[in-house]
C-alpha cells in the first residue's frame, strides 16, 4: 500500500496522520491511503467527481468525434 500524509485538499502535511481521518482508493499493494487534516476536507475530496473514458474508450480514441 502506498501511504500520503499530505491532504489533497490543502496540500498541507498531516503530522500523527493514524489520529487523522483516511481513504483507501484500489486495492491491494497499488493501493493508496490519503490521510487529510479534518472531515471537511476529506468529505470534500469524496465529493469531487471523476471522469471516467467509459466503456467505448478504444472507440473513442479511434474516433475522437
């Protein structure tokens, strides 16, 4: 598992981050466990929605149309 003590959010460093909050993203030893400084922020990270390319993304990368 990768580990970052820095929160996304504020790009600040979390000191003691096992007394912080946390999020796993993936699974096994890609995965990555983000500690941030407060609920708030990790609660907006969650709220940040991602783009995925779909189902259709070698099509899409054959046709960019």
């Amino acid at each position: 598992m990768i580990i970052s003590t820095t929160d996304p959010i504020t790009l600040v460093d979390v000191p003691n981050p096992e007394t912080h909050p946390f999020v796993v993203e993936g699974e096994g030893e890609n995965a990555l466990k983000i500690y941030f400084e407060n609920e708030d922020n990790k609660n907006t990270y969650l709220g940040i929605e991602v783009e995925y390319p779909g189902e259709d993304f070698e099509t899409n990368l054959d046709n960019p149309i």
